[in-house]
C-alpha cells in the first residue's frame, strides 16, 4: 500500500509538472485522488 501511494504521488507530481494550467493541475490531483480511491476498495 506504501508503494502504491508512492506511485501515485510520483504520478502527480508528473503530471502537475507537465500542465501548463491551474485547471489542468486540478484534473491532475482529481485524477489521482481516484486512483488512490480505487486503490482503496
């Protein structure tokens, strides 16, 4: 479960990195919020 998060906020932190719009960054973190969510059931 440690790995799995790590991932996912390496993830983010990919894709915060790679929008170029305060919008872009929001479906970032909602996209990766959903994945932890998925993760979790």
């Amino acid at each position: 479960m440690k790995k799995l998060f790590s991932v996912l906020v390496a993830l983010a932190a990919l894709g915060a990195a790679a929008c170029n719009t305060v919008e872009g960054a929001g479906q970032d973190v909602e996209s990766a919020g959903e994945a932890v969510q998925d993760a979790a059931d």
